[in-house]
C-alpha cells in the first residue's frame, strides 16, 4: 500500500486508541492468481465494525471486519483463506480468479514489537517485520541490525533476521511470504520511508505535479528563488524551499528522492540540472524535449562541469509515459506514472493482453537512461 493509505490508516489508529477503542489490523500475505491488491496491503478495523483503507475491491471487506471483531475481543491472531473465483460465494458474479490469505491481528500497542512497528510505519522509518503464519512470535529487524523480539525457534529466527536484511537492500522493497528452510510460510511485512519528490521550479505546471504527488503519498519539497510564487496555497502540503541557484548546497536531496528539473529557465535548469546529477538521488528527470536537456549538459561541459558515466546514468529525458499529455494536469499524470513504474520495476506498458498476473512486471523497467528515446513530456 502506498504512503498515503498508511498515513490515513495510522491517523485512524490514533484517534482510536486515544479514545480506549479496539482495533485489528488485517494483512493480506499471500495471493495465488489475480487478485485486487498485493501482499503487505493493510486494513483497520475498529471495535464498532469500522473500517479504513480496503484488502480489495469490496468483496473481501465484510467477512473480514466479522474476523477481526472476533479477533479483538479475543486476542488470538487470525490467518483465513479467501478464494476470489468462488462467485457464489461473495454474490458479487465478478471473481477475480484468484485467492488470498490475510491476517488479523489485534493492535496492542503496549506489546515492544508493535510499538517499534507502528513507531517505524508513523516515522516512515525502513523495517521489516517477520511473523510465522504457522507459529508463534515476531520479529522487527532495522537496516542497522536492530532486532526487536524474537522468533522462539533460533534456527527459525536466523533465517527471518537474514532474510529481512535482504529485503531492506532492495532499491524498492515489498512484503512478501517466504518459505522456511523447514517449510514454514513467514510474512515480511516492509516498511520503507515515503518517496521523495523535488521540484526544481515553481511554476504553474509544477502545481499539479506537487499536488497529485502528495496525494499519492510523496514527501514533495518545492524550490525556487522566487518566494512569491512559493505558498502553501499554490502547493498545499508541500515543503517549500526559497532558494537561489548559488544557494542550492543548502538543499540535500534524499536517497529515496526524485528530482524533477522544470523551471523554465535555461540558465536556472542548468545550475539545478548539475546540483541534482551531483547528489545521491538515483533518479533525475528533465522536463522537456531530448533536445534541450543536451543543450544543458553541454553548457555545463563548456562551464567545466565534469558530470561522471555514474551520474549521467540516472538521468531521464524526456520524462513521463506515452499517453499523449498536454495539459499540466496530464503531463503531471504522465510523469508520476514513469515514476511508479520505474520505483517499482515496470515498463509501463498496456495491460490489455497480459496473460499473466497483473501485479507480475514481467519485464523489468530499464535502468534510467542517458537521455533515452521516450515521450515528449511537455515544452519550453
């Protein structure tokens, strides 16, 4: 699940402890065929039957919230099988053709593992949380080797610490059920700090990209030397940085950060093009047309800018998907889409034809590219 649902999950989660109510947390952690939403999708369900965020498309909902309301009043976790292609059964005549397994577990903050989970999931702080779907125990593993809690079986406890480091050295990692070396189904829950979104420029096709980045659940920092054009009601819950093109070393993008150069100003692209090449960022995109973006980098040689292989590798242009964008709205549409897709390892492509599940990239997105062949996304 993205950013955003688990802010307006773990909002929920707040008001409802402070008031003494009950709540449960479902997890789905397997699905076998197509289904609506992938492993490590999450839904609150509170002692009155309500409910935030969705396991799928409203098919699942019901049967789930009588679960979890057994589990809170009894404390014993749930793992129950759904199978999405038995129509009958959901009344809904639209099966999925796939199943999934979820998990209910009733929230108890005093309890050390689910205060350092909720603590890393409010803090968007990287963890993974290992919890055997067959047995007893939990643990949360940290990229600093932090261990919280503990897996009753050592060998068993060995394997889930390993293999919990290895899904924190993903670029992008996702929950996931592995198999024990016994056969053993343990659950890798992951949570990783939200996106990033940089704005180089504050113009006004730079709104909707702010805006509709934050909806998706980015952490959105706009910056331009112009503070007029920088308030909070031109880019609502953005962080926003009044900063000139010699000021720009005051700014250090993150490493989960997405640095988009659209100022609409030759001079100010260029500083803002070689500060963003030069930081740890693995992903740089230029809006505009391939031409221009080569119009940039040769300034910055004719300045002396040297720009390493490394560095040059992370950058794209021209940015967004093909859809044929125009307006700001869609190219902002267009851009985020290249962003999903390149985060999460896809081509972008139809799914119309794909024979196979549709969460399965199949193939993989490229690395980003120096100025790759790719759609015009927008014009100067």
């Amino acid at each position: 699940m993205n950013a955003a649902e688990t802010r307006a999950l773990l909002e929920a989660l707040r008001t409802a402890l402070a008031r003494g109510q009950g709540a449960a947390l479902a997890t789905v952690v397997g699905v076998r065929g197509s289904a609506y939403r992938r492993e490590g999708t999450r839904m609150l369900v509170l002692d009155d039957g309500a409910q935030v965020c969705m396991l799928s498309g409203g098919c699942l909902e019901a049967e789930v919230v009588e679960v979890a309301l057994e589990v809170i009043r009894t404390g014993e976790p749930a793992l129950t099988h759904y199978d999405l292609s038995e129509d009958a059964t959901w009344g809904l005549g639209i099966g999925c053709g796939g199943s999934v397994d979820v998990r209910v577990e009733r929230v108890d903050p005093g309890d050390p593992v689910t205060a350092a989970w909720l603590g890393a999931l409010e803090e968007g702080r990287a963890a993974v949380l290992a919890v055997p779907l067959n047995g007893e125990g939990r643990l949360l593993v940290t990229p600093d080797g932090e261990e919280v809690g503990r897996l009753p079986d050592p060998a068993l406890h060995a394997f889930a610490a390993l293999a919990a480091r290895a899904r924190l050295s993903l670029r992008e990692p996702r929950a996931v059920t592995l198999a024990a070396p016994d056969g053993s189904p343990i659950f890798f829950d992951v949570s990783v700090p939200p996106p990033e979104l940089v704005i180089y420029g504050a113009g006004h096709d730079a709104q909707p990209l702010a805006a509709q980045a934050h909806a998706l659940g980015y952490t959105v920092h706009v910056i331009d030397p112009r503070p007029a054009y920088l308030t909070p009601g031109r880019f609502p819950g953005a962080t926003l940085h009044s900063l000139a093109p010699e000021d720009l070393s005051a700014f250090t993008p993150g490493e989960r950060a997405h640095l988009i150069v659209m100022n609409h100003h030759l001079d100010r692209d260029r500083v803002c093009l070689a500060h963003a090449l030069r930081s740890g960022a693995p992903y740089v995109g230029i809006l505009g047309p391939r031409s221009r973006a080569e119009d940039l980098l040769r300034a910055l040689e004719a300045e002396g800018v040297t720009l390493t292989p490394e560095q040059l590798a992370r950058l794209r242009s021209p940015i967004g998907l093909r859809l044929g964008a125009e307006a700001p709205e869609e190219v902002a549409l267009s851009i985020l889409g290249e962003l999903m897709a390149w985060r999460r390892g896809y081509d972008g492509g139809f799914l119309s034809g794909h024979a196979g599940r549709i969460h399965d990239s199949g193939t993989h997105a490229p690395a980003p590219a120096t100025l790759g062949a790719s759609v015009h996304t927008g014009t100067d």
